[in-house]
C-alpha cells in the first residue's frame, strides 16, 4: 500500500515536471538519468530512493522558482552558473542533494540580491 502511494506520487510529481518543463528529455536531462528512466517511472515502476528525492527536490525548485521566473527562465536559471552559489549550476548542487543552498540562492534572486 505505501509502495503503490510513492509511486503514484513519484508519477505525479514526474507529469509536472515534463508538463513545466516540455519534455520527459528535458526531465531525464535535469536529472541526469535517461529518457527511457522518466519512462518507466511514469508508467508506474518505482525509482530508487536515491531518484526519488531528486525528483522531489527538483518539484520543491521548480514550484519555487516559477513563484520568481517566468516557466522558460525557469530551467535557463537552473542550468547556469549563480554567484549566490560561487558560481556553480544549481542543477548540480541539486544532484549533491544540496537543496537549501538552491533555495537559498532563489529567494536571493526573488528579493533582487546580486553579488
């Protein structure tokens, strides 16, 4: 029963962000998985825990960042480098687990903080 309420909301949590971000592609590029992955886990199979918080995270960012961004600036702003986190990608950190530093350097964007 709790595997079968993690998979529907892994499934879930995927389908927003292939509809936020175009693509299953773009998704499985974000997570640095393959397309044949975001696939599978939509169609009900469960990702390993290690996917499973990525994907969460990636949702918590998303859903923060589009409070601040437009949806296209959105990944734009994901993929490139922030001086709120010397410089380096977000989307790296995230893949480190590194989520409050992201949302950090987001709310930064949000008041108008640059370094």
């Amino acid at each position: 029963m709790v595997k079968e309420l993690i998979s529907n909301l892994n499934s879930a949590e995927l389908s927003l962000l292939v509809s936020e971000l175009g693509s299953q592609s773009s998704v499985a590029d974000l997570l640095n998985v393959n397309r044949s992955s975001v696939s599978r886990w939509l169609k009900k199979e469960l990702p390993d825990r290690n996917n499973q918080l990525r994907i969460t995270a990636l949702v918590l960012v998303m859903q923060h960042l589009q409070m601040v961004f437009e949806p296209e600036t959105s990944r734009n702003w994901l993929e490139g480098t922030n001086a709120h986190l010397s410089n380096q990608r977000p989307i790296e950190l995230l893949s480190q687990g590194r989520i409050s530093e992201v949302l950090s350097a987001i709310e930064q964007a949000e008041l108008g903080s640059y370094t």
